[in-house]
C-alpha cells in the first residue's frame, strides 16, 4: 500500500477530486496548508502598498491506495493539477506498512 501526498494549489483541488473518483480512485483527505517553493513566496500589492507573502496558501491532499495504482494515482493528480505555472506543487508516495478500517476491523488492501 502506498500512502499519496500532494501539495497543490487550492483551486485545483475540484479538478483533482473529480479526475480520482472518474477513475475509481475513492477517499482522500484535505488540509490547508501553508508553505513555499523555489519561489520563496511572493510580493502582493494591497492599496499601492506591497508586501512580502512568506508563506502561500496550498492544500494538501493524501490518498491511500494499493502499490499497483499508485503510480496511476500520481498521474491523475499532477495531470489535473498542473497550469504550467511556478508553485504547482510536488506529489510523493510513502510505503505504508499497514492500515484498519476501524468501523470493521478490516486491515490491509480491504481496508483502503
């Protein structure tokens, strides 16, 4: 099993849901999150004032699949999620060693 984390840009996190589930990839969780790249934050400007932001809003979403989709997992994601534009995002697996589903006591790939 593999654990799939994606840092993205919040509004393409409708794109990336509905491109998983189109492709029978289901369950995922969403946080807010906040971090820089490359890029190392941005310069706004509010009221003829600029300003420096550090730190640039992103979601980050994890899916837990089995080892056989994760690869086909990742392309979903950095294909719906890509503009072409610097701040994307970066995507990664992580083994994971096991998992239950708490509400049957299932464990392993019947519990994803």
């Amino acid at each position: 099993m593999k654990l799939i984390t994606a840092i993205i840009k919040p509004q393409k996190l409708d794109a990336v849901k509905e491109a998983l589930v189109s492709q029978g990839i289901t369950g995922m969780t969403v946080s807010e999150a906040k971090g820089f790249g490359r890029q190392l934050g941005l310069t706004e400007v509010y009221r003829g004032t600029q300003y420096k932001v550090d730190l640039i809003p992103k979601i980050r979403l994890e899916v837990l699949v089995s080892t056989k989709t994760a690869d086909k997992a990742i392309e979903i994601i950095v294909n719906a999620a890509r503009t072409g534009s610097i701040g994307d995002g970066k995507v990664w697996a992580t083994a994971v060693e096991s998992v239950t589903r708490v509400r049957t006591g299932e464990s392993g790939e019947e519990a994803i």
